[in-house]
C-alpha cells in the first residue's frame, strides 16, 4: 500500500505491505526503513543507509497492493479518493483524484442529488507583488443540471447572474485571510453547479467544495475552512437546511470558518434577538470544526505539497527603516480629522519615503555619524605619502605591517518600490492601531463607542415618489424609492423555477466621485452587487404585504460620499426613502459597521479585543473586522462579518452585537429627528393600483382571444396596465381615478355572474335576427331577446317594434347549460316603475311559443313580490344602483382591503 504523508522529512512516500515499511523521498530515495513485527507495530523508524535505492523501491511496489504507483502520489494523476463527512443529519461525499486532475486541486462535492465541481489553479509565474492576494473566484449555476436550457435567445450561459456574484463572494470573503502573506502567484476558483435536485442548496456546498480545493492544491495557507447554512424552525436550529425546511425558518445564516474561530458570517432573519444568533453560530461553528477535522485527514492522505518557497516577503529590516524616516510625521498625520486631507498628506509622506528608500538611498542614524576601521597596509616595496606616518629606524623591523586609521564611506540602502509601497502600509496601519488603543482616541477623535454626526432629510426630489439624503459622518446616501405594478418587478432566472419576479428590489451604486476619484464607470461590481443585496435583505422585512399593498417597490441608493459603512447608510437612507413614498411599513430600520482590534497587547493595551462602533474607512482598512448589523431597537434583520485575521471567538463576536445594539438604537433615535420627515403618502405622481377579486373561471372573458379584450380595455379607459391572475385577483394601474372607474365597470361587468329575475335598464340593442334581437345588458355581455318576449302584443318581425340601436329595459329569464342568456322585453311592460300598464292580449294574437310565455308572466309575478336588482348600462360603463343592490350576484369590484382602498384612492397611508 502507498500513501503519502507529512512527518519529520517533509512531504515523503510511506510504502508499505505485510513485512516491512519503507519511506521515500520526492526522488524515490530511501529515507527510513524498518521491519513490520506486526501489523501494530508502532517502532518509529531507523534511519537506513547504503541501500540499492531502485530494487528496493521496484520490490516495495510490486508488493503493495494499493494500485497507484509511486509517481502518481501528489502529481497530475493522483490516485481517486473518495471520503463520506457527516453534516448536520446526512452526509456528503467529497471525491477527489476522479476528474480535473491537472489542476492544482480540483473536487467534487455531492449532497442528495445536488453536485458542485471546484477547482484550483495557479499561475506559473508570480505577478508583481501587491497588498492584494491575487484571487479570482468564478461560480456558475449550468441550466443543464437542473434538465432547463436558458429562456433567451442564446442558449448559453453568459454573464454571471446577480445571485452567482454574491455565492462568489461568499467563497472569496473566508478564503482571503487564510492565505500567507508574500505569494503572488495568481489563484483561480472555478466552481460549477454540475446537477441540482431542487432540494439542497448550492450555495454553502460551493464554500465547503472550494476550501476543500485550496487545502489539497499548492496554494500555501494557514488551514482548511468549510461552510455551512444554518436554519431555525420552531425553536430548533437546523444545520444544511433543505429549500423545504427554509419556508419555515425564521433564520438564514451561512457561517464559514476553520476549525478554531469563525472567519465570516451573512445572513438573514425576521427581528432574531443577538443571544439568539450567537445560539446559531455556535452550532453552525460545531458543524463547520467536526468538517475541518475530517478535511484535515483527507489532506494528510492527498493533499500535495505547499509552494512555501514561493513566499517573498519584505526584508524584515525595511520595517524599522520606514519607521525611521516617517514615524515621527506619520503620528501626526493619522490625527488629521478629515478624510481627504489625511489621505493627501498621507501619499505626500509616502512619496517622500519611496525618494529615500528607492532613489536616494537610506543610510541608517549609526552610519551616519561615522566611524574608523584598522587597514592594515605592507610598507614593503611602497613608497611614503606625505602625509603618512614617519618611522624612525631601527624602531620597526623590515617586513612589519603599520596599522593606520581611515574613515569609512557609509553606503546608501536601497530597496524596490514594491516593497517599501507594502511595508508603508502596515507600518501606517500599526501606528494607527497603536494610537487607538494607547490614547482611546480615534483619527477623527471619537472613543470607540462613539458615532459620528449624523442628520438626514426627505422629499429632495418633488418627482420622485419618495427620497431620502442620510449622513453619517463623511459617509452619504442619496435613496430613491419609486413604486409601480408588476411589469415594474424584477425577473429572475433561475435552476428551478423559469419565472420568478422580485417585488422588491434594492441596487446600490458606488460612484468613483463619492471618494474623490477618477474611475471608470460601467456595470456594477461585485462590491455593488454584495452591498445592495445586503441593503436590501436588512429592509425586507419591514414591508407590507403584498395583498395589503399591491406595489412593486424599488429603491436605488446612491452613494454621495464615502468613508466606511456606505452599505448600512444605504440601509438608513432606504428606510427614510420608502416612509416617503407612502409605503406602510412595520417599523424603522438602522444599520451599523463594528470595527476590531484584536491584539491590544502590541500596541500597549491589556490584550483585550478593542471592538469599535461606526468605522471609518481607514478602521476597516487597518483593523481586523467589518460586522454589519442592521435591525431595529428589538432585533436584527441582516449581518455581514468580514475577518482579517485568523478568526474571532464567540465572545469577541458576543461583545460585538451589544455594543451594536447600543449604536442601531442612538442611529433610529436621530433617524426620527429627520427634517423635513417623512411624507407618508403616497405621491401624486404615484400610479394609482386597484384590486378586484373576480372569479377564477372569468379571467378569459377579461383576457380576451390573444388578449385583445384587455388591450382593448387599456385603449379605452386609457389605464396604464391590467394585470390578472390566475386565482382571480384583478390589478389595474392607472395615473387618474377616472381612467381607473371606467376600467372598473368595463370588468366588473365582464365578469359579472347574472341571475334570473335581474333587470337591465337603457340596453342597446346591437343587432336583429329573424328569430329576436341581441341586447347588450354590459360591455361586451350580451342576451338574446326572442320576438316573442319583445312586446306583448304578437310581432311578425323585431324591426315592426325596434331597430338596432335603439335602447330597451329587459329581464333576465333564463340562462341554458352553455350559459347564453335569454332577455325579455315583455316581462317589464307590466311593471308599475316603467310607466307602461300591461296589456292583456286579445285572442286574435298569435304567439311563437306559448308555454315560454307563460312562463315569463310567471316570472313577471315573482318579480313583482320582491325587491328589484337594476343594472344601468351606459356608454362608459355600467354603475350598481345604490339603493337596491344586487344580493346575488358577484361582486364585480372589490378592494382586497379598506386601508389599501384609502392608500390607493385617497393617497394617504399609514406608516407604521
């Protein structure tokens, strides 16, 4: 058997079989052997000499029975590996060595039926070093593995969708700190959705898979890291939740980190109180340590040796050098309060240190003070200078050396630029680390616990339906809400389901200017994408229904200025933005950004974690956290941690959420201070939304053959849209509330359920037949009145009593299986409230068919016992007689709810 481990010797080969056990180095050279006493046996292993490395090596293969060869270990065709890790209540299989054996580390991960492809690859040559680990990360979700091809019209997939950048992001954000400083060689992720089952989400899998990838590749870093989705229902945490189980989970939360501290936590939840999540990390960490431990034995059997030769790091000796030069005027520059000033005057030291250290040469305090060295010099065959020592004769024998002192020439350093552009940076983040912890004071003078100034404003815009202008600080948002119906929500496409819409939607945008750049501007990046998205989740909660507010809702915030924490001002701003709107929302939401700075110890403090509130950029740059949490004085709604370092413990994080608590409820507490507040209608330039409940089976009449009754509708009422469902509910978008009443009794008439004995006044008659005429009781419904049941008298044609156009009140008699509706002119010449007595017939009156007229003056008597339903019909719609309604009938335009009645119609609403 082969296998290959890490012990005394470095990355050797341990060849073994049922008599002795051989170990080899990369070159096939023996390093160790010993004799197997049993198959127990732990006696460490002699060193062995003067063997006949390659028939002792060929006889170690031939008799092992493992079936790699010795070359394969750790190269391009390692041997398949394949290893079950519990997770949660199930299992995941993790396979290796079986396809993309070229690259550096490549595997795949299966849960259920659901299958990611990861894979690590590296540049052969370093690119030029840089304070940013060169890390690209790709995610792509194939249609084909859900058995869909793309809705569009290229059937291949193309830029990454939205959701696949933040799954990038979430793979990328864990795996940066664990890589060792001074390797710039470029890394490439790739990850592949291979199948999905609908069932187990991708999402955590794809963070486990690409941990698992770096771990077994070269890349040097410090530990393998995992993922894990943690979800609650009821009171039960459960870990690796299905997408069945999250429809019920009051929780979503994706945890990642190593084995001994978390590096990166986002989630999602409905007002979870912090002791509640901290709940949740833990058992997301217990999950994602028990698959460290089992990722660590997989790497000690597969993994491939690290390119730790490849590190260039900066001489050690550089670092006091810089702070040498520019210690001293870097103190004071760090106390500059504004961010652009100190960010000028910061790259005027920096350019002063770079002429020094790259151009001039660097010559230490010591050197320069100048010192003597003893050269020895042979008289013997020279000649005296004049300014030489004098010997008398006979004082020093011939062949004697003088020793003279001369002064040294102190030699200038000198180092790349790289290099001291690196250097620089940390020692400036050093002293600003060193200068919060020793003095308590920040760059901008704040304590740690303090927040900065912050105001806010609303209504800026007079067309916009709501906006919003928060401040915080140097730090700026500029929200916009506008609302609209449902051709105005966001269309995804997605594995499972080909049609899914957003009905609310936040995009962030980060424009070069908000920092005081020159940038280039196109489509949005990943940082944009990840902030809006996070903005977004922060404020979903806190939005109506949509049964209580049949709004699409959209919210752009825009970033006007910038220094730390754009994306929860984005969160404050969008808050204000939508109260402005009109939207009734449940209550306000605030977000903060926590700051760390974890060993105190080296700048002069006790050791204790130093958590800061409201971060600046500079903080977030040089500290070792970014934790984002929004919510309101109750709970928290969104979370977002980002770790530099090696990971923090739960009670760093514990200590983080108070102090964050304490900050959202001073931040809400100034958000109501707003001036001008809130408006809390809805604009005028609002669209007005009204919806109907029809029945189901009556959508098709509104709809129309190839929808030309609908388009139809919107021509003639001038409404901006009719959406309708297949449930039966009706929306209609309008800008006017006379365009949307027309529309109303248009439908409302369409879909009306008629019943017998219901009476219809001022009808048009729209066209004659031999047999009777049609009348049109509402738009676009029509009856057939028989020329018997036109007049009471005997006709031998309709046109000898009516003609087209004319307008005539009929009864409903009766409505036969196909649901056609037979009329009657002559049930209503007897009623007292027309005006016109009935007339016997005589008995030289002849009738077509005579038992249906007994059968209307049957009708005619019942009508006459009990209260009358009248429908006038008119040229722009039928309108219900208020003093006696229908009782049967449907209710042909009904609001879902009276508050929205008065939000849509009247303008007004309720902001909670």
């Amino acid at each position: 058997m082969l296998r290959r481990e890490k012990g005394q010797w470095g990355w050797v080969v341990v060849v073994e079989d049922a008599s002795r056990v051989g170990v080899f180095g990369c070159c096939g050279n023996i390093i160790a052997l010993r004799k197997r006493i049993s198959s127990d046996d732990t006696t460490h292993l002699q060193p062995y000499e003067k063997v006949d490395k390659p028939p002792l090596l060929k006889r170690f293969q031939s008799s092992t029975t493992g079936g790699a060869s010795l070359g394969s270990i750790g190269g391009a065709s390692a041997a398949p590996y394949s290893v079950e890790i519990p997770v949660g209540n199930r299992h995941i299989l993790v396979e290796t060595g079986h396809i993309g054996r070229q690259a550096s580390g490549s595997v795949t991960l299966t849960d259920g039926e659901t299958i990611i492809y990861t894979t690590v690859s590296l540049a052969d040559v370093p690119s030029e070093p840089s304070d940013f680990f060169p890390l690209f990360v790709n995610y792509q979700e194939r249609f084909s593995a859900a058995g869909r091809t793309s809705g569009g019209f290229f059937k291949r997939e193309g830029r990454t969708k939205d959701h696949e950048v933040l799954i990038c992001r979430l793979i990328d954000r864990p795996l940066r700190p664990t890589m060792l400083k001074g390797f710039y060689h470029e890394t490439q992720i790739l990850s592949w959705v291979l199948s999905y089952d609908g069932l187990h989400p991708p999402d955590s899998l794809a963070v486990t898979a690409a941990g698992i990838a770096v771990a077994l590749s070269e890349v040097p870093n410090s530990e393998p890291i995992a993922g894990v989705r943690v979800g609650l229902i009821g009171e039960q945490f459960i870990v690796n939740p299905t997408t069945e189980d999250m429809e019920n989970s009051k929780l979503d939360l994706l945890l990642a980190g190593t084995e001994s501290a978390i590096l990166m936590i986002e989630g999602y939840c409905d007002f979870l109180t912090e002791e509640k999540l901290l709940e949740a990390v833990q058992v997301g960490q217990d999950a994602v340590r028990a698959i460290c431990k089992e990722v660590d034995a997989l790497v000690r059997r597969c993994g491939k040796p690290k390119m730790l030769d490849a590190i260039k790091l900066p001489p050690p000796q550089l670092y006091k050098h810089v702070e040498d030069i520019a210690g001293e005027e870097l103190a004071e520059v760090l106390q500059i309060k504004n961010k652009i000033p100190r960010r000028k005057a910061l790259s005027s030291l920096e350019d002063k240190v770079l002429s020094i250290l790259t151009e001039k040469g660097y010559i230490t305090k010591i050197e320069a003070v100048g010192t003597t060295e003893m050269t020895p010099e042979l008289l013997e065959g020279e000649e005296e200078e004049e300014d030489e020592e004098v010997v008398v004769d006979g004082e020093v024998d011939e062949g004697d050396v003088h020793i003279k002192p001369v002064s040294r020439k102190p030699i200038p350093l000198l180092f790349s630029e790289v290099d001291v552009k690196l250097v620089f940076k940390e020692v400036s983040s050093k002293f600003l680390r060193r200068r919060i912890v020793e003095d308590g004071k920040r760059s901008d003078g704040r304590t740690p616990q303090e927040l900065r100034p912050i105001n806010s404003c609303c209504g800026l815009l007079p067309r916009a339906h709501g906006s919003a202008l928060f401040t915080r600080g140097e730090t700026q948002s500029l929200a916009v809400a506008t609302l609209g119906d449902k051709q105005m929500a966001q269309k995804i496409d997605n594995l499972v389901d080909e049609e899914e819409f957003k009905r609310f939607y936040l995009q962030y945008s980060f424009p070069p200017s908000c920092v005081g750049e020159v940038g280039r501007v196109g489509a949005p990046s990943r940082r944009e994408i990840g902030h809006g998205m996070l903005a977004e989740r922060a404020l979903e909660p806190i939005l109506p229904s949509e049964e209580d507010f049949p709004y699409t809702i959209r919210v752009e915030s825009t970033i006007t200025e910038s220094n730390g924490s754009s994306s929860m001002a984005s969160v404050c701003g969008g808050c204000l933005a939508l109260q402005d709107a009109g939207v009734p929302v449940k209550c306000s939401i605030a977000g903060i950004a926590m700051g760390l700075v974890l060993d105190t110890k080296e700048f002069g403090g006790d050791g204790t974690p130093l958590i800061l509130s409201d971060i600046t950029g500079s903080e977030d740059a040089s500290g070792d956290m970014d934790f984002k949490v929004a919510g309101n004085n109750d709970g928290i709604t969104a979370f977002q941690l980002d770790i530099k370092v090696g990971g923090i413990t739960l009670p760093v994080m514990e200590q983080a959420l108070l102090q964050a608590r304490d900050g959202r409820k001073h931040i809400l507490a100034e958000m109501s201070k707003c001036s001008p507040p809130p408006s809390e209608n809805l604009s005028k330039y609002a669209p007005i939304i009204h919806v109907m409940k029809v029945k189901p089976e009556k959508i098709n009449l509104i709809i129309g053959s190839g929808g030309k009754k609908v388009k139809s509708i919107i021509e003639e009422t001038g409404v901006d849209a009719i959406d309708t469902q297949d449930d039966g509910i009706v929306k209609i978008t309008a800008k006017d509330l006379s365009s949307l009443e027309k529309s109303k009794a248009i439908i409302s008439n369409l879909t009306m359920v008629p019943t017998i004995g219901d009476i219809y006044r001022n009808c048009e008659i729209k066209s004659i037949a031999p047999y009777g005429v049609f009348v049109e009781i509402a738009p676009g419904r029509e009856g057939l009145c028989h020329i018997s049941e036109l007049s009471a008298g005997w006709l031998a044609k309709a046109e000898d009593a009516v003609k087209v156009g004319d307008h005539v009140d009929v009864m409903l008699i009766e409505i036969n299986e196909k649901g056609q509706l037979r009329l009657s002119r002559r049930a209503l010449l007897s009623d007292p409230d027309n005006g016109n007595p009935s007339k016997e017939p005589t008995s030289s009156q002849k009738t077509t068919d005579k038992s249906k007229s007994r059968k209307a003056t049957t009708i005619t008597k019942n009508a006459l016992a009990v209260e009358k339903r009248i429908v006038i019909s008119e040229k722009d719609g039928p309108h219900i007689d208020k003093e006696r309604p229908k009782k049967n009938s449907s209710k042909p335009a009904v609001n879902i709810s009276s508050k929205i009645d008065r939000a849509v119609i009247n303008g007004e609403a309720n902001v909670g």
